[in-house]
C-alpha cells in the first residue's frame, strides 16, 4: 500500500510531520494535501499515527470499490469519538442500522432530485461570490461566516 512504511523504532509514526507549536489542524490539512499530491496516481495511501494505519482513499474507484463491499459497513474504533458528536446516526452507525439509513439518504440524493435544488445552489452561491468579492482587498480573511451563512441558506431553501 502506498504511503509510509512502519517502523519498530518510529513509534510515533508519520505525526512527527507535525510542528506543534503551530495550528495543528492547518498543518493536518498541509500534510494530507501534500501526501495525496504525492500519490495523486495511486488509488488510496497511508497514514501512520504511532502504530495504527490510517487509510485514504483518493480515487473515485477506490470509493466506489469500498463502498460496494458489504464488509466495509462496520466502522473502526475511531468511529465511537464521534458517536459522543453525532450520536448513533449514519455517519457512526453500523451494520443493518447503517444500510437502513444508507437506504433512506440515498434516494434523496438522486441525480433528479438533487437538479431540482440547482437553481437554489446557483443563487445562493452567487450571494456567497458576491459577500467575498468585497473581501478580495484584506491580507487575510476568515471564511467560515461567509460560508456557514451560505450552506444554512441553501439548507434552508431546500
């Protein structure tokens, strides 16, 4: 599998990446874009953080390979953390709780449906445009209110 090997000696794994002493969810996301850059041909890689694998699939047929195994509906332990923020949902449920779920989102998501919302997605995406144009002119800008803003417009106007 591409990515890092793992090391007896390295215990901490790929997190020595990692400079502390600034933003640790920038650098996160530093790292994994630099990594999927490197293995922009490969399909999935990956990340070592101590002794357990954390794997990334970048590939839309790597997903849809996954996606179709019936196997891969039981999450890994990591999943419980955001049992405490999600609660039981599809998101951290698994086996016939998941695929019941899975059923009930999916046709919500159908290709017919979702053409039905795209003039609501155009508008309120042009308003988003728009908020940050004036935005273009700042050293820095912090998005997060422009584009929370914009996702609860179009939720609510779905």
């Amino acid at each position: 599998m591409p990515g890092t090997k793992p090391n007896f000696y390295n215990a901490f794994g790929d997190i020595l990446e990692f400079d502390t002493s600034n933003d640790l969810q920038l650098q996160l996301l530093d790292v994994l874009k630099r990594l999927v850059e490197l293995f922009r041909k490969q399909k999935l890689f990956c990340v070592w953080i101590s002794y357990i694998p954390f794997v990334f699939l970048i590939k839309a047929e790597a997903v849809k390979e996954a996606l179709k195994k019936h196997k891969m509906v039981d999450k890994s332990w990591q999943y419980s953390y955001f049992k405490v923020i999600f609660g039981d949902g599809i998101f951290a449920s698994t086996g016939e709780k998941w695929k019941s779920r899975r059923k009930l989102l999916t046709s919500c998501f159908h290709p017919d449906i979702l053409r039905s919302f795209l003039p609501i997605f155009n508008e309120k995406s042009q308003n988003l445009v728009i908020a940050l144009r004036d935005e273009t002119q700042k050293d820095f800008t912090e998005i997060i209110d422009f584009t929370t803003s914009c996702t609860v417009d179009i939720m609510s106007g779905t």
